[in-house]
C-alpha cells in the first residue's frame, strides 16, 4: 500500500505575554513608602541633607565631547545629582538616565565597579524612576556612543512617592500642566527652556536699563489713590490703619515722583495687579517693566524700545528674525511708525479726525464703514470713536512691529498734547502679532492741565466707570513743585516673553498663573 505523507507540521502557537498587571498611582506610592523605609532600615536616609556636585551633566557632555566610543576618560573623577528619568536593567547591567537644570547624561551601572552585591540590587529594586540620586564615579562613552557617568558609588537623595506621568501619555491635560507647574517642569524640558529664556529676557532689561544710568526703585504694592492705568483694582483694607487700599494698577505716579525729586532715569520692574478677565493675553497678577528719562520724549521712547526688544531678540533668539505661532516676524529696528487715525483712515475710507467737530456725522461715517454700531454708539467723543474704530478694525492687522502714533486726549490722561495737532497727544502703542506690547508718552509736565484730566477720570468714576481714575493730590502737588520734559515707557514683561519664546498663552510665559477654583484640580492619585 501507498503510505500517505504525513500532514504538514503546524506551526506551535506562540504563548501569548500576559499582560502586566496595572498598578495605580495610590498602589505605586504604598509600594515607594515601603522602599523608603528599607532604605532606613539599611542606616540609609532617603531625605538626605546635602551631595557635593562637581560638574552639571551640561559640563561634562561639552568637557568630555572628545572621548572615542568604547573608551573611558582618562583620570575623570565626577559627582553628580538629579532625578532619574529612566530606566533600563539587564541582570549585572544597568543604565539609568538622569536629569539635571543643565541636561541629562546616561548612568552606565555596573555591579563589578559598585562591588556590593547587595548595593547594586538596591539600586537596581529601590530606586524608581522620578528618585533624586547622587552618583561618582569616572566618565566614558558606551560602544554606541553614549556619553556616560560610571558610577561606583551612589545615594539615595530625595525617594520620589509619587510616579510621573506616562513617558509616552505625557502630561497632555494643560489645565494639569498650569496648576502643577513642577510637575510640568519635571516631564517638559521645553516647559524649563521657556522660564530659562524668561530670566534671560528680564535680567537682559534690567542690564540694558542700568548700562544706560537708569536707576531701579521699587514703589508702593498698596495705595489709597488709584493711577497711572485705567482698570478695575483688587481693594483691601489694613486692619491697623483701618485704610481701604488698592493694590497697584500701574507703578507710573510713584515713578514720576521720583523724577520729581531729582532720579532723571528710573524704571521699576514688577508686579501688576487688574481686577480683569483671564484670557491667553490677560492674567490678573502680572509683570510690566516702567521707565522714565528726564529731558527725553516719545521719539526717544521709540528708539530705546526698538533697540532693547530687538537686542534682546538677539541675546534669545540668535538673530532678530523670529517666527511667532507660525508667522514670520522682523524685529530688525527700522519699525513702521502711524499714527492711529491714518491707520483707520487706511482701514475705513474714512478721515474721522477731519471730522472731529461732528460726533453725529463721525458716528454715522464709522458704522457705514463696518465699525460694530454697539461700540460706535458708546463713544462719547470722536476721539473716542477714532480709538474704538482702531480697536475694532485695525488692532488685529497689525503682524510686524507697529508704532502706533498720536493717539486721541480723551484716552491718553497723562500724555503731554501733541504739539501741532489738536486734540491728539505725543503717545504710541508698539503692537506686533496684533498684541499691544508697550505703551509710552510724552509724560504730561502741566499740573493744571493734569488736574483738569484727573477731574474728568474722577467724573467717569462717579458716574459708574470702575476703571476710571482717581483725583491723585499728592502727585498734583509734586507736579506743582515741576517736573522736567519726560519719556516714559511701560512694557508689558509676559506678552514680550511669549512673543520671543513662541508661547500662544501667557500662562505659558507665568509659572504660577491664577487658575479658576476648578481648573486642573483632579487628583493624579485616582488616575
């Protein structure tokens, strides 16, 4: 009989990987208490006090850029600290990647080189990824290239509790990111590149400002008399003094006194505080830098602006050619200059400041041309108007770097009047990406047309207006006593660190912004 060929031999089914078991973040700091207490019971603190460092892991990947792969740094002695970012464990081998302010650089770990059996499973089983170790040892680069740190000896510094966030999730959930900003630091290196830029940005003003002979004097957080802005403040009261108080809206009036008595160059970078929404542009609490210069005008201003914020571009971005949420800017000083009624003029075919002895006429012209009639109808004045239409119809257009001239008197309480144009006064507005970024005068010197000003602010007030301003006696004095020709400029600090980091909120640009008493508040625990 013919024998049948045996079948075909079927392919074994591979054992498929059970999963591995889910451990939740309340379960994973259970685990880590225990770690740390094994840690104690081996005479070892795992809160320690202090680790000498020697080099940054930035300092060793530039001092060490030129060892061969394979090879080790002859006669390297390092100590190192940070946290452990990762992981990877291959029985009497182990790699570890550690983090510090600088950078990160690899931990090539070797039971041979640590010696201890015992020591190099502990280091191996209890310490997590998020730990803050201390490592010494020499230097080599792996065989791939890998710059690395061999350690021979290592310490528990800070034992982590909590794990971070999934390397590959992320921490995506912004309101997250915003509320636990060390958390958001810890997992986004671009998160820390953004702060570092920041205290670059702000200590190249104040170099920029005191090179130049400005002098930095802090003024009052806490005033009885609102000025300098028009905004709504937070109050307070001071219980010893039974005052009511405002914190301040702007650090203008103090500053002014101070030119007053004889500082001809003084800035003040600080806080701000406005009663006022939150949006991407606007947080209640934030920074202005102001500056005054006596025996300069807003010509001067112009220039000093251009030339800080395009040296600054320099000193941050590399060159004075950036590009903000996708749209090319150039910052290279030579920025357009317009007045604001030319540009809205340009803009509606209409000349509303030729047709400033007609507020009917103004009105109807402006909602012909696509001025929102609501905010037409509130304008009181066709100085006004020609803000609002501004505002409304221009503000948006404007991508590069825009001085924005000879704005109306109704809007400009503390700006000198133009000196050929009637009802226009010597102030601009920098605008870029459609941002206002500075505001600046010729300061107003006349004590009596200042307190004719005031009076209509205090008028506003009294009839609703909760940003108007205050009657400010006490400046009204000081101007009294004179006050020489005077620039002034405020730029507001977050929105120029947004415009040169690339950030699209300003609480990117905020460390700790003010959230609403919902916005990222789940707890990572439950996760």
């Amino acid at each position: 009989k013919e024998k049948k060929s045996p079948p075909p031999p079927q392919g074994k089914k591979k054992k498929e990987k059970a999963p591995e078991p889910t451990v939740s973040p309340r379960e994973e700091r259970a685990v880590r208490l225990g770690k740390a207490d094994k840690f104690r019971s081996k005479g070892a603190n795992p809160y320690e006090y202090t680790w000498e460092v020697t080099h940054s892991t930035a300092e060793l990947q530039a001092e060490h850029e030129g060892v061969p792969n394979g090879e080790l740094a002859e006669g390297a002695e390092v100590s190192i600290a940070g946290r452990v970012m990762a992981k990877r464990v291959f029985g009497k081998l182990a790699f570890y990647t550690l983090h510090d302010q600088s950078g990160t650089i690899q931990l090539y770990l070797e039971q041979a080189a640590i010696g201890d059996k015992e020591d190099f499973d502990d280091l191996k089983t209890l310490v997590d990824v998020g730990d803050i170790i201390g490592v010494k040892g020499g230097i080599k680069r792996t065989d791939k290239g890998e710059l690395s740190v061999t350690v021979g000896e290592y310490a528990m510094l800070t034992k982590s509790l909590l794990p971070l966030p999934d390397k590959f999730k992320g921490l995506t959930d912004v309101n997250i990111r915003y509320r636990r900003r060390y958390l958001d630091m810890i997992v986004n290196p671009a998160v820390r590149e953004t702060f570092r830029k920041r205290a670059v940005i702000t200590q190249g003003i104040r170099t920029y400002l005191t090179d130049r002979g400005f002098l930095e004097i802090e003024t009052p957080v806490l005033c009885p008399e609102l000025g300098g802005a028009e905004a709504k403040p937070f109050v307070t009261h001071h219980n010893a003094l039974d005052m009511e108080l405002n914190m301040r809206i702007a650090t203008e009036l103090h500053l002014k006194r101070l030119v007053v008595g004889g500082v001809e160059r003084v800035f003040e970078m600080g806080r701000i505080f406005r009663n006022e929404g939150v949006s991407t542009r606007h947080n209640p609490e934030f920074t202005s830098v102001e500056l005054y210069q006596a025996y300069a005008d807003y010509d001067d201003m112009m220039n000093l602006t251009e030339e800080l914020i395009s040296g600054l571009a320099q000193q941050v971005c590399g060159g004075t050619k950036i590009v903000y949420q996708g749209e090319d800017i150039d910052l290279t000083p030579g920025w357009r200059r317009a007045s604001m009624n030319d540009l809205v003029t340009d803009k509606i075919g209409v000349d509303l400041y030729a047709m400033r002895g007609d507020l009917e006429g103004a009105k109807e012209a402006a909602k012909a041309a696509g001025v929102p009639g609501g905010e037409v109808d509130k304008c009181p004045t066709v100085g006004n108007l020609i803000n609002t239409a501004f505002e409304e119809m221009c503000e948006a257009d404007l991508m590069q770097p825009t001085f924005v001239t000879e704005h109306p008197v109704e809007v400009s309480p503390l700006a000198k009047p133009h000196r050929t144009k009637e009802g226009l006064t010597e102030r601009f507005e920098l605008f870029c990406y459609g941002r206002e970024l500075a505001n600046a005068f010729s300061e107003l010197t006349d004590p009596v047309d200042q307190r004719e000003r005031f009076e209509v602010q205090a008028a506003k007030k009294a009839a609703g207006d909760e940003e108007a301003c205050d009657v400010d006696e006490d400046f009204l004095m000081a101007l009294e006593y004179g006050m020489p020709p005077t620039g002034g400029l405020g730029i507001g600090v977050d929105r120029l660190v947004m415009l040169l980091t690339d950030s699209a909120s300003i609480r990117d640009v905020i460390a700790f912004p003010l959230m609403r008493k919902d916005e990222g508040t789940a707890s990572l625990l439950d996760d």
